[in-house]
C-alpha cells in the first residue's frame, strides 16, 4: 500500500511540475538606441535658420490655419513632431500678445502636470531672448519655448509625442530630444 502511494506521489509531483501554466508577465518598455547628435542647417525660406538634426525631418506645416514659416520638425525614430510658430512682431502680433500666448499654452498643461519649470534663454551674440517651459508629469506637451530678438521675430516651439502621455516611458527620449531642442535655439540666426 505504500508503495501505491508513493508511487502516486511521484507519479502527481512529476505531471504537476510540467505545467504549461504561462503567467503575464508586467509590461515593459522598450529598450531605445540612440543615435549621435549631428547636426546640418536647412534652408527655411523664412527669416530665420537654424541647425537641426540629421535624423529629424523639417516639413512646412500643412494645417489650413498655419501661417507662413510655421514648420514641423519630426523625430520619426521617436515618434515626436516639435511644432515651431513662426511671427512677424508688429502692431497686429505685439511682443506682450505673443508672450502672453505661449504662456497660456503651457498652462493650459496644469491640470495634468505635477510642475511648470520656467527657465530664462539669453544668447547676447545672437540677439535671442526668452524662456523655455519644462512641464512635468503626465502632459500632452512636456517642453514648450519661445525665443525672440525683441523687435522683429518670434518663434515658438512645442514638443509633442504621438504617444498617449506616461512620462516614465518617454522620459529619456524626452531628455534626448531636448538637447536637440536646445541646438537648435542656441544655433538659430535672424536674418
């Protein structure tokens, strides 16, 4: 009889243990490669260049509201467009209007962001002003700047990723994309 059940034992632990039971697994992200930051200057066709990277894609914005010298610049690797605006400052788009615009665009970010960092942008040689907005947390748009030289030109950026906004998975391709970002102001020409 003991031998029965031992057998038994045996013969239950052995099927048992070769259980093609799968469990989930938690999700994971992805791992990313990044490549070199490299840069080239484009031809804009607007008063206005600047240096962009190779791996990016400087398109006109074909929206039917955008306005001339509107562009997109795509990130395909990363699924991220930064749309740059594009203003004359004049009696029609004052320095104040434009200003106060893009400061109501990022806090428009508020009700999903968890901190709004505000950082001056000062480049003398070039006669470039403004601000850059780190939006923190979960937000459609989690960098936003402006630059001008206070008399003529203005231009905004806004970083969006075609990604439903979970800040853990996108932030080192954020933190990636802003270096370009901030190239990209720091190496832009009024003209």
């Amino acid at each position: 009889m003991f031998k029965i059940h031992f057998l038994g034992a045996i013969f239950f632990l052995f099927f048992a243990c070769n259980s093609r039971d799968y469990s989930p697994k938690p999700r994971g992200f992805h791992r990313v490669v990044f490549p070199e930051h490299s840069y080239h200057t484009p031809k804009t066709g607007c008063p206005f260049s600047f240096e962009i990277p190779i791996y990016s894609i400087l398109t006109t914005d074909e929206n039917r509201n955008a306005m001339p010298c509107w562009k997109n610049l795509d990130f395909p690797q990363f699924n991220a467009r930064l749309h740059l605006s594009y203003f004359n400052i004049g009696p029609h788009s004052t320095l104040e209007q434009l200003t106060e615009d893009a400061r109501t665009f990022v806090f428009k970010h508020t009700t999903m962001a968890s901190a709004i960092e505000q950082k001056d942008i000062f480049i003398k040689e070039q006669n470039i002003y403004g601000l850059e907005y780190e939006i923190q947390g979960n937000t459609a748009s989690n960098y936003q700047f402006f630059i001008s030289d206070k008399s003529k030109h203005y231009l905004r950026g806004a970083l969006y990723f075609n990604e439903k906004p979970h800040l853990d998975s996108i932030q080192p391709v954020l933190d990636f994309v802003k270096k370009d970002i901030r190239h990209l102001i720091n190496s832009t020409k009024w003209q």
